[in-house]
C-alpha cells in the first residue's frame, strides 16, 4: 500500500511570496479503489498527486510505496517506481510530437523490458481500441484534438497494467461521452488497482469514487468513504434526444419522410432540396444558420427517439475493458534503451537537416571553434615538445672539458690526453674546432661549374655514427669519402629550393655527389665523395679520420706541418692558436668518461647542457606568454557551444519533460543528447579542427617553418580530436545536467512557464 506521513512543503520558501502548498498532511491509501482528491485550484491537491508519483518532492515527510521507504528524494528509485509500478494520467498529455500514436503508447511498454513485438502490438492495439484511438494508431500526436491526444495518454498510463494509476484531472479536455467512456474503464480499474485521482469536479467524485479527500490550502479538511448512490445525470453530447426537442413540422409522402426539430420555439427559416443524380445525393440548404453537420457513420453522432434519462450506477459501470489482456508478468522482459541510438541519431540528423540560416551560422561557430581548439592546442603542443636538438650544432655527445682546467693546470693537454685514452682504450675523438670550415665548399657539377654549400659548416668524425644514426646511405670507408648531415639541405630556410637547380630535391640526392674546395677543384686529394646523410639536424660533415678533417679545416697549412700519429694530431689540436676553446672529446661511453674527468678534477659537461637549458628557459617563457591565449581560444569557442548546446536543449525541453515524467532514466537522456552533440562535432567542430591542422601542417613543410614552426603528428591529432569531443561532450551536456537536477514536476513547469 501507499502511506504518506507529515508531508510539508514550500513554494519560494524563505521568500515572501512563499506559499505553504502542503501542511502536514498524512494519508493511508488503499491497495485497490478509486480516491479521489478534490479540491478548487491551488489548494495543493495537484502537487499532492505529484509527490506520491515521485515528480516532486518534499521538504519534510516520507513516503512508504508498497516496498520502497522514501524519506529522501532520491530521482533513481521514483524512477523505478514511475516506470514499473505507476501509469500516470497528466492534464496537458504529454504526447511525443515525434511519434504515432501507437508509438506513445508502446514507448512504455519497451520502458518496462518488453520487447516482443508481436506482444506489444497485442497490448497496444486492445487498450487503443478501448479508448476509441484504434483508428487513429497511425496518426502524429500533433494531428489529433485535444480529447484525443487525452485518450491517447490514458492509453499510455493503462497499457502497461501497473500497480498504480495517477490521474491529475484526466477528463478535463474531453466531451461528456468520452468523459463517460473514459471514467468507466478507470473505475473499472480500480476493482483491482489503485487510482489515485485529482479533479474538481463534485459530481463526476460521487459518482465514481470510492473515497473522497478533500484540501483546501495545503490541508486535508475532509476523507471520508463514499456512500453516495445517486443516478449519473452528465447526458452524452455526442447523443441527440428526439423527444426532447421540439417538432417544428413533419411531411411524409411516397418517396420521402422528413421532419423538422429545434431545441427552442424560435426557428429561422430553412430551405432544404434534396437532389439524387448519378445515385449521389446532394442537399442544397439554405439557412442563416452558420454551422451544418452531416450525420453519418463518420460523425460519431447517435439519433435516438426518445427522452434522455438519468442511468443507475450500475448501469453506468458496465464496460467491456478486461486488463487480463494487459497482464505481463508471465514475459520475458529485457531492458534496453528506450532511446535508441537510432532513434536518438535520426533525430539529431533530421534537425540537422532542417537548419535555417542561425542553424547554418552555428556550424559556422562551431567550425571556427574548432579551428580555434586546433590552434591553440597544437601551438601549446609544439612549445611543450620543443626540442633542444633542434638547437644543437654539434653531436650532442661532445663532452666538454673548460679550457682552464687542462690549458693552465692538471699536467696540461697531454694529461687530459692520457686520462682519456685510459679511460677509452683509445675509443675517442677530439672535435677539431668550433670554426666554420677555412675555405668554402662547393659542389662539382664539372665542366668548371660549380654549387657552393653553406658557409659555416662543421667538422665531425663518422667514427660518431652508426648505420642506424643514417637517414640515407653508408658509412665512408676511405679519406675521400664524406657524410654530411640533413640539416645541410633543409636546416636554412631556403636550402631546400636553392638545391633544387642541381637536381636535388631531397637529402639524400646528395649522395654520390663530388664536393671540393674553391680554388682546387682539381685535385684529387682535396675532393670528397657524398656516400651517405646523417639523421643530424645541425649543418656538419663527416670526416673519415683526423687527416681529413685537418684538410677541411686546414686547407692552406694542410702539409705543414705534417703529422704521422693520432696522438700528433689531437695534441696539435689542443695546442694550436685556438686552444682558448674548451675541449670536446666523443666516445660511445662519454657518461662514464664525463664521470672519470669530473672525479679527476676536470671541469666538465655535456655539450648539449647549454642547449638544453636555453630550450628549458624558452618553453617556461613562450609557456608563460601563450598559456592565455591558449585558455581564451579554447574557453571561447567552449563558451560559444555552451550556449548553443543550451538553446538546443530549451528546444527540447518538452521532449525531456516527458522523458522525466514517464520515469526514463537520465543516463538514457544523457545519451541521447550526446548523439546530437557527437553528430553536431562531426559536421562542424571536427571539420575546422582538420582544416586548421592541415593548414598548419602545410606552412610547417613551407620555406617559412625556420620562422615559425609547428610540430604536428599523430599524437597531436589524436588527443586534438579526442579533446574536441570531450570538451563539446562535457560543455554540451553541462545544461542538460543542470536541467536535470531538477525534479520532473520542475521541468515541467518550466516548460509550461
């Protein structure tokens, strides 16, 4: 059974306009009859109605709902509750506008897990056919009158035979036939239900029910059992009573009996002629009365000759309604979502669809949006992921030893020599200098043309590489044979074009070309065969040994004077006129070397450090500058789709209402918003964010990337795109959530308002 106890609620309150709409009121309900709750407008008897079907709430009391003890709203259980247990009869129907008629009524059918098509067509057609809609199962919503659209909604509340029936003035919108039919089948229900009805209709509360609670101002001032027997005088409008009119005239002859009744003593005067032709008959009236019906099959009109008179009770309550036929316990039920994907995506791409010129204009937004999100993203991207390699001019594996701590001290550049070669077994190299080659390099073309190199190139050793430090080619195996790096071609902004003249449009069309300095284009020795690009993005050249790289460096004093050791070689190097630079000594296990050297005394460190601390203080800055612009762009374009996502939802309040007073659950509702936020993302947001990331992608491999460049790859796009939905998800869904946290009866004053 149903129990409410001490129930208390405000309106605005705290406010002055508060309105005690409830005042401790406690009632026990039956498990079978029909109450009637009557009262005039605003006594509370509505919002009554709408807390024990859980739309509302209250600020004190419980509820106890046969098993359910509520004494906190909790949305999840009257959900429940509402989908399983109450069919609920509302003023104004509540209809989707989106759905036949026989779709409405089956709607709550599939809510409670049934899902067999055949026995929902059985249940749906039977409850349709007991309340005259039968034929109209076909039909919208929106294309029926308002009585019918009321039966259609009593249909819904009947079909699923539940425990309770939850009427809030359920005839208010039908004829006294209908009323008639209409109240019949619910009392008839109430044999073995329990029907809850609010009305403030007296006469209509004798007649059928079996208890009567009145309220007046938030307060029960009368509940008593109804023992009233009286006749039921409410004459059926779809029903015209001869002889309670009055007989104008009469005529009669052979081929025709026609007679005249008016329900007063003044009657204008009527000509009438019939006319047979073709076997059609056509009546040619001529009256000033306005309004002409035909009675036909069709008119739902019935002639009797005879008076009306006041029916029994009993004779009132005969109906042929039997809710056997609607019993479903013996099913198999299989909950799903009520709201379909498909229909949820069939709907969001029919409104899509029918855009106008602002519905145009907001894919316009959100496709500037997105390309905002694009921006803003992989700009902040490409300043977190800046690398300090890109900064380097030299193998980053250099360890570099201070100038003061072996020119002036620790035994000199022999000791650091010795050091090394103890700690290396003789696995190094000594960087030549850190100076641009002696003389400029030039491309042979033969036939005395020639294509000069960039200027400031540096010395390295291909004892540094390995075949997979390679971007194309091999390893030189002699003295005339060289390695250059990658960022020979593209490091300069314009590199890449200026080679293109030659022939050589990308790196490793470099290999196989003869390179050679100016001036000895000649000589053999001083001629240096390309065999392979490194991955490098700094501009160098690999030497083979430290001979060649004296040539390269040295081209003048290269035979003077002339060194026959290594050991000549690296001291000559530390020793020169030069040796003001710190030193830069490689070897494949520079960090234990690095280690030995600081242990011995040295001042040393990577040569990469430099670089990297610069690139660490240059993203903390850019960081700094652009993290505004990053949160305006991305918060702007968020904010727009907020408020766009928040006037689709205004638009679909009625649709939300309904889904709420019906009891389907707010996930379901949230699923069914995130398909249109999904469908929207797809065709606007997503759009701009893929324009915008080609486009940057595009200037990226432009001459124009040394200036400003963007680092796009894949994980960049996938977490763009990912973040483009999230964000447009979690913006878009935001209102709906607020919406949401309202009970139903809210919602649906929101609506109504």
């Amino acid at each position: 059974m149903i129990s409410v106890k001490h129930l208390d609620k405000h309106f605005n309150r705290g406010k002055k306009n508060s309105i005690h709409v409830l005042n401790d009121v406690s009632l026990d309900f039956p498990n079978k009859g029909l109450v009637v709750l009557l009262g005039p407008s605003g006594s509370g008897k509505t919002t009554l109605l709408n807390v024990i079907g859980g739309l509302d709430k209250v600020q004190k009391g419980q509820i106890d709902f046969f098993d359910h003890n509520i004494s906190h709203y909790k949305s999840a259980i009257w959900d429940k509750i509402r989908t399983e247990e109450v069919g609920y009869i509302f003023q104004n129907y509540y209809l989707m506008p989106n759905l036949s008629v026989f779709d409405n009524v089956a709607f709550v059918l599939k809510m409670i897990g049934i899902q067999d098509k055949n026995e929902i067509e059985t249940r749906v057609n039977y409850i349709l056919k007991q309340v005259g809609m039968y034929r109209f199962r076909k039909k919208r919503s929106t294309q029926l009158s308002g009585g019918q659209q009321q039966r259609v909604a009593i249909a819904r509340a009947l079909v699923k035979n539940p425990k309770v029936i939850i009427a809030d003035e359920p005839t208010g919108n039908l004829d006294s036939k209908n009323t008639l039919e209409i109240m019949n089948i619910v009392k008839s229900i109430s044999a073995n239900k329990l029907v809850v009805l609010v009305t403030h209709e007296k006469e209509l509360a004798s007649f059928y029910g079996d208890r009567i609670v009145e309220i007046k101002d938030g307060k029960i001032i009368n509940d008593d059992q109804n023992t009233t027997l009286q006749d039921h005088a409410f004459s059926n409008d779809n029903t015209i009573y001869l002889k309670d009119l009055v007989e104008v005239s009469n005529l009669e002859s052979k081929n025709l009996k026609a007679s005249f009744y008016a329900d007063s003593d003044e009657v204008l005067p009527t000509q009438v002629r019939l006319i047979i032709k073709n076997k059609t008959l056509y009546l040619d009236i001529q009256s000033d009365i306005q309004k002409i019906k035909l009675l036909n099959e069709e008119s739902h009109m019935v002639v009797k000759d005879e008076h009306f008179t006041k029916k029994t009770r009993e004779e009132m309550l005969v109906t042929t309604f039997d809710d056997s036929v609607l019993d479903h316990s013996n099913l198999d039920k299989h909950k799903k979502f009520t709201i379909s994907f498909k229909n949820s995506f069939w709907i969001a791409f029919r409104k899509l669809m029918n855009f106008g010129r602002k519905g145009k204009l907001m894919l316009a937004i959100f496709m500037i949006s997105g390309m905002l999100v694009a921006f803003a993203t992989i700009n902040m991207y490409s300043i977190l992921t800046k690398d300090y390699k890109d900064a380097l001019t030299m193998d980053e594996r250099y360890i570099q030893v201070n100038k003061n701590s072996f020119y002036q001290g620790n035994g000199g550049a022999s000791a650091l020599l010795d050091k090394v070669n103890g700690e290396t077994s003789g696995d190094y190299v000594i960087y030549m200098e850190r100076l641009a080659a002696s003389n400029q390099l030039r491309i042979d073309l033969g036939n005395g043309a020639f294509k000069s190199l960039a200027s400031n190139i540096k010395i390295e050793y291909s004892k540094q590489l390995k075949q997979n430090d390679l971007y194309a080619g091999r390893l030189p195996l002699n003295a005339n044979e060289i390695v250059l790096s990658y960022g020979v071609y593209s490091k300069d902004v314009l590199n890449d074009q200026n080679f293109q003249d030659i022939g050589i449009w990308r790196p490793e069309d470099f290999i196989g070309e003869v390179l050679a300095f100016s001036g000895a284009l000649s000589d053999p020795q001083k001629r240096y065969t390309v065999v392979g690009i490194s991955k490098a993005k700094y501009i160098a050249i690999y030497a083979y040994d430290y001979k060649t790289a004296f040539t390269l460096t040295n081209f003048d004093s290269i035979n003077s004077p002339s060194y026959t050791t290594t050991r000549q070689y690296e001291e000559s190097i530390l020793q020169s006129s030069n040796a003001s630079l710190d030193a830069y000594i490689f070897t494949p296990n520079y960090l234990e070397l690095k280690q030995a050297l600081e242990d011995a005394g040295y001042m040393v460190k990577l040569s990469s450090q430099a670089v990297i601390d610069q690139n660490n203080i240059a993203i903390a800055q850019q960081t700094a500058a652009n993290l505004l612009i990053t949160i305006f762009l991305i918060g702007g374009g968020l904010l727009a789709f907020y408020f766009v996502m928040r006037s689709s939802m205004i638009s679909r309040i009625y649709e939300i209402s309904v889904y709420r007073a019906l009891g389907v659950r707010k996930l379901e509702i949230y699923s069914s918003f995130a398909v249109e936020i999904i469908l929207l993302t797809t065709v606007s947001s997503l759009i701009g964010f893929g324009l915008m990331s080609f486009i940057l992608g595009a200037f990226s491999n432009s001459p124009l990337r040394t200036f400003i460049g963007f680092r796009i790859d894949f994980f960049i796009i996938l977490f763009g795109v990912i973040f483009v939905y999230a964000a447009n998800l979690l913006i878009g869904l935001l209102p709906m959530g607020l919406l949401l946290r309202k009970t139903p009866a809210q919602i649906i004053s929101s609506y109504d308002i």
